[in-house]
C-alpha cells in the first residue's frame, strides 16, 4: 500500500458519495477521487476497464448505483448490468489490482416477512428488480474478490438528492393532509452516518470480508418517520396512516427489513446513533 493510501469513491453526487465528499478532510491520511456518472459510467463494462487500467488505488468505495426501485420493474436489463455485472467486473479488477473492494447493498435482498431483525446469512428472498440485481452483485462481487466488504443498509437519506426526508418536506409545505403507509417496518439511515462508518472501517486498518449490516437504531413504520419529520420541522400538516394496500406501487416494498447490525458491531466495534437523533441532524442541515 502506498504511503497516502488512495481511495475511488464512485457515484460521487448520489446521497452517500456527497456524504464521503463532505468527510474527506477529517482524513487527511487519504487521498480521495470521486468520480460521477459522467466519468465512470457503470452500464458500460469497456469504460470500467479502461478507468480502472490508467488509475490505480488502493481501495475502491462503489457509491454507484442503479436505485430507481419502481422503474426497475421495466428496465431490468439496465439494473442488473449498474448492480450486478458491473459490479462484478469492479469487484474482479480490484482482486487483480490489489485494491480492497466496499460495496453496498440492500434489505430488499429479503422478502421482508421475517418478524425479528435479519442477519447478515439469512436467506435472501428478493420481491423486486431491483433486488434480485442488488442480490447478483452481491453474489458476483463474492465470487470474484472474496476479499470484498459488502455493506447492506436500509431507508438511506440525506440532505442530498432525492429521499423520502426530502419529499415529505415539500410535500408538508404543497398539502395540508398526506397519507403515509403505517404497516412497513424498517430503520432509518442517515447516509452521513454510513459513510462515518464507512471511513471507519477503511481508517481501521482491519478489514474483514463479507457481508455487514448497518442502519440507525430503532425500529419504525415509515408513518412513524414522516411524524417525526413533520415533529422535528414544526409542520402542521396531517398525517393519515394507511395500508401497503391502499399505496400500490410498481414494485412490491418489504413489509419488514429491520437488519441486525451486531456483526459490525462485534467486528468494528460500531457504536449506532438513534434514528431521531441522526434525523434532527439531517434537517438541520436541510434548513441551514
Ligand atoms: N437509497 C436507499 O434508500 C438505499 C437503501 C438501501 C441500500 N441502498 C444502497 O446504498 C448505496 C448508496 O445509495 P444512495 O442512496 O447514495 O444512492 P443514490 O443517491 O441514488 O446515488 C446513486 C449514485 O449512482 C450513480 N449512478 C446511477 N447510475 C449510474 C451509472 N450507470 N453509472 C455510474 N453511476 C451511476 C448516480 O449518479 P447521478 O448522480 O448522476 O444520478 C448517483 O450518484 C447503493 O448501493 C444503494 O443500492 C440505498
């Protein structure tokens, strides 16, 4: 490894790429490139190689990723060359450029009718596209770097790009009565807080292989999440709870994707925030 080890963050302007923009400076021992879509585009495989031929790093943080979830649905090739192929090859040419491989994944590699939080080796059960692409890139990036870390995480969002955070924010400004789904459960996660723990990970010096589960603490329907949001911003706007059945979608969410965190927490030694607490945060940011 080099003196100032190197790192690739791609997927640089999504919401956890801005996150890992925003940290470089508390890691001076780094020298970070990001790069966009524009730059390294992940659907097309002779730009991965080329890229990755003239530039060489000591780790490679895959940020990118296809994560229209709905649209999925109707472009399936295209999921799967962003969230499997592609991976795959980056997971191959980092084995053989010695680059140590992070990746990230989903809950919605489960089928979501578990009823106590998933581990890390459960079975996987995808109901969606994007799931099932998620899952391949996973099993991919395993078989061709089994030295690769794949983070699989839940519910991201950030003052950055699109999320559910940002929506019901416009949304409590557009209307005075929402309806949100009260019957799926999940946690939580602020992207900043994944990407400290990325760091942390990487900062450690210790990297174990395999496949790790992160979110923030506590366990909530997203009607929960928009009453806190709507709490924390001061809104006044009236949230009705209503059934997955009232709210169809193109693809089919997980009526439960609470993922059990104690592997990292056991290996990394990684404290978790409460998702309340990490949300505060979050619009703080959003309103300053
Ligand atoms: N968001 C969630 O709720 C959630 C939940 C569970 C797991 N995850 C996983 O967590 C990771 C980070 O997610 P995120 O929320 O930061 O996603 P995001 O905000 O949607 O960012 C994804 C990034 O990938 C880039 N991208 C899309 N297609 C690409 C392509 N063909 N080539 C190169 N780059 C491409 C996007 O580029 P543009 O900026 O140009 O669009 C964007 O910068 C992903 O692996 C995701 O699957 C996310």
């Amino acid at each position: 490894m080099s003196l100032t080890p190197s790192i690739l963050v791609t997927g640089a302007n999504g919401q956890l790429g801005s996150e890992l923009k925003k940290i470089t400076q508390e890691f001076p021992q780094f020298n970070f490139t990001f790069c966009t879509r524009q730059e390294l585009p992940l659907e097309d495989e002779q730009a991965i190689s080329n890229y990755l031929e003239a530039h060489q790093y000591d780790f490679l943080i895959n940020c990118a990723a296809y994560t229209a979830v709905d649209k999925a649905e109707s472009e399936r090739e295209l999921a799967f060359q962003i969230n499997a192929t592609s991976v795959g090859l980056l997971a191959a040419i980092c084995r053989d450029n010695n680059t140590k491989f992070l990746h990230f994944s989903t809950d919605y590699v489960f089928d979501g009718n578990a009823t106590e939080p998933y581990k890390t080796d459960d079975a996987t059960n995808p109901q969606t596209v994007y799931g099932a692409s998620k899952l391949k890139g996973e099993k991919l990036a395993m078989d061709e770097n089994s030295d690769a870390i794949i983070i699989r995480t839940s519910w991201v969002y950030s003052s950055y790009g699109k999320n559910f955070v940002k929506t019901m924010l416009r949304l409590f400004q557009e209307k005075e009565e929402i309806s949100v789904v009260n019957d799926q459960i999940g946690s939580p996660t602020y992207a900043k807080d994944l990407a400290d723990v990325t760091m942390k990970i990487i900062a450690s010096g210790q990297w174990y292989e395999g496949i790790f589960h992160f979110s923030n603490e506590g366990i909530i329907s997203w009607f929960d999440f928009a009453n806190a949001i709507k709490e924390i911003s001061r809104s006044n706007c009236k949230i009705n709870p209503i059934p997955t059945s009232a709210y169809p979608t193109p693809a089919k969410r997980p009526g439960y994707s609470v993922l059990n965190k104690s592997k990292i927490q056991q290996l990394y030694g990684i404290q978790f925030r409460d998702w309340k607490e990490s949300l505060t945060d979050c619009l703080n940011e959003i309103s300053s």
